[in-house]
C-alpha cells in the first residue's frame, strides 16, 4: 500500500518571537474552537483522496500546537484515526512544543493519544540568547522539560538556532556541552535567517543590534558538526542531526517528495506530483477550509534541490549538471561525486551560492 504523512498547521502563539515568519495569530480560546470546526471538516472531506494509501506519519507543527487544550487535540487526532488507515504499530506521531507549556499532566496526555515523538523549540542553552530572540522561556525549565520528555521514552527532537545576534563560539560550545549530557534522539540546528516584517528585520535594518559576521557563522556551523558527529550524532541533513537511526520519518517525505497533506492555514501539501497549499489567513481556512491558494506541478531542478540537502544526496543518473563545475566542487571539499552526488556540510554551507553555480537556480 502506498504511503502518505499528514501535516497540521496549528496557527496560535502567546508571544511573537522576533525573528519568526511562521504563519500565526495570537491565540484565543474562540479561535481555538473556529479552528478545531475547520480542521475537522478539512481532515474528513479529504480522507477520500488517500483512500488507497496508508498515514505513515502525522506531524503536528505551527505556531505552538502545545497551546492547544487536550479536548481540541483528542477530536483533531480521532478524526484522523476514524478517517484514515493507520497502522499504530508503525506511525510516528510527532507535536511541536514550547518547553513553557509542557508539564507532567499534559506529557502524559500526549503518550495516552499516542504521539511517540515530541519536538521542542529550545533554540539555546543562554539566558541571555533566549531574551534576544524573545522567547519565553528560561535555560532550568527547559532542561527540566527534556529530562522528562527523555524519561517518558518519546523520541526527543530539539531545535536550536545558529547566528543569533552577540552569539560567540563558547556560547555555542557551552550549548553543545548541555546537549551532550541530555543527549536528545534527534536534533535541528537552523541558521537565523532574517526575514521580512519581523523585528529582526528592523532591528537589523536600523543596525540595532550585532549579528554574527559570515565569517563566525561558518564556524559555529562547522562547529555544531564537527562536535554533534564526534559524539554519534549523524548529521543527515542541512540543518538535521540523530542518534541510533531516529531520524525524522515525516520530514524525510519533504526531502525526498514523497507525498504528505498538508491541513490549517498556510499549509503545503505535496501528492500526485503537485505542491499546493491554504491562503495564510485564519478567518478565510475557518470558512472554507478546502480552499487552495495555489498549485504547482515539480520540475526536476527542485527534486535535485531538495535531495542535496540530504547526506545521501541525489544519484548520478537522475542530475544533469555540469560536470566540470562538479569537478572542481569536489576537489575544494564541497561534495562528494560517486555514484551519487552529495555535498559535505562545507558544501551545506554554501549550499545557495552553490545551487547558483551549478545552474539550479
Ligand atoms: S518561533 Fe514558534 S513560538 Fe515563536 S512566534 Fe514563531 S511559531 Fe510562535
């Protein structure tokens, strides 16, 4: 039987993060209701289009899915189970968190519907970072919350973020050195990108604050690699690392195309060969939540894309690029070019100059 993830955007935050993009609105219990209504109706009028395929993989992501109360969470996850096939022996069921909803109570909600793996934005182990990007939460809580994330036996998945402003070397060490001694299944290191209408951008703009030259952020990447592998992480992806083979099975569907659908505003979805996704606006999902704002077909030049973001990269016989660029890739430690072409995390880097240069973009 073919396979297929399902992906649900929750679209509610408490606080806006400085630098975050994501789609969100402030989060009101009303809202919270309207928006339960529209995904169930989403959840059951589509279930007839995988009707001959098998939900591998839910991931619940946002915004902050842990805001959501444990009535709203119960109905979003039956209509899913009632609806689609599942086999619960083999599903990862995965929920983005923030470490300042998380209690005992509300953790062991989460085993009893089933979800086997709990991601949880940290972004850094400093005090003073987490005040920069305006997060809400502080370094004893967090630990504490992954401690008994770990102990309930979930697969742990922690994100952190490389090039906050005034970030050094040792502060990056120091988060290292915390993550080793908790040592998560699974960890996502993202480089801060600065992106428009956020705060960021203005401060940026005004050259309020300092951000990492180029210079310091290609070390502390380089860094974050080199420190994650030496203590059995595999660094299978960009920005993603794992333990004991636990990467993540829902996020390799966006990597290599193999098909998800994608519910809640703002929402993708990629299934018979097409990407589309919801209009990124809460009051339009909640009246009609079959709405798509646009559909693509995916060219070749986007698959190559995608899969050299992964270790494995992309075979030979599938690219056509130019070789004597690969070449010389490859000789200055950017790649690796046997039977399949990969890049190395010098190559990830660049990763954009490079697709640039190889004429994929
Ligand atoms: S980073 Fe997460 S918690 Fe912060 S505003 Fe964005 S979606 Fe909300």
């Amino acid at each position: 039987m073919n396979r297929v993830g399902i992906y649900i955007h929750i679209p509610f935050c408490t606080t806006r993060c400085r630098y975050c993009d994501f789609y969100k609105v402030g989060y009101t219990y009303a809202r919270e209701k309207d928006f339960v209504q529209a995904v169930e109706k989403e959840l059951v009028c589509r279930s007839c289009e995988v009707q001959e395929y098998i939900v591998d993989s839910i991931y619940i992501g946002g915004g902050t899915p842990s805001l959501l109360s444990f009535e709203s969470l119960d109905r979003i996850l039956n209509v899913v189970n009632r609806c689609y096939s599942i086999n619960l022996d083999d599903i990862e069921i995965s929920i983005e968190t923030n470490p300042v909803d998380l209690n005992r109570e509300r953790i062991n909600f989460y085993k009893f519907l089933g979800i086997n793996r709990v991601s949880v934005g940290v972004q850094s182990f400093s005090e003073c970072e987490l005040k920069v990007l305006g997060r809400r939460e502080n370094v004893a809580n967090i630990m504490r919350v992954l401690e008994m994330l770990l102990d309930s036996e979930f697969t742990v998945n922690a994100d952190f973020i490389i090039g906050i402003p005034g970030q050094k070397k040792n502060s990056i060490f120091s988060t290292l050195e915390v993550v080793k001694k908790l040592s998560p299944d699974h960890l996502s290191f993202y480089m801060l990108e600065i992106h428009k209408n956020t705060e960021f951008e203005l401060l940026y703009r005004d050259k309020k604050l300092f951000f990492p030259t180029d210079e310091e952020l290609a070390e502390n990447y380089l860094l974050v690699s080199e420190f994650l592998e030496s203590i059995g992480y595999e660094h299978y992806e960009i920005s993603n690392f794992s333990k004991n083979g636990k990467r993540c099975r829902h996020n390799l569907k966006y990597w290599h195309f193999l098909p998800w659908l994608g519910f809640g505003p703002s929402a993708f979805s990629y299934f018979k060969e097409k990407y589309f996704y919801h209009p990124r606006s809460l009051s339009e999902y909640s009246q009609n939540p079959l709405a798509v704002k646009k559909s693509f077909p995916i060219g070749k030049k986007e698959r190559t894309i995608m899969k050299l973001r992964t270790k494995e990269g992309i075979p030979v016989s599938e690219v056509a690029l130019p070789w004597e660029k690969v070449s010389l890739l490859e000789e200055s430690g950017y790649l690796t070019a046997n039977d399949r072409i990969a890049l190395t995390p010098a190559g990830w880097l660049l990763f954009n100059e490079l697709l640039v240069y190889l004429d994929l973009i």
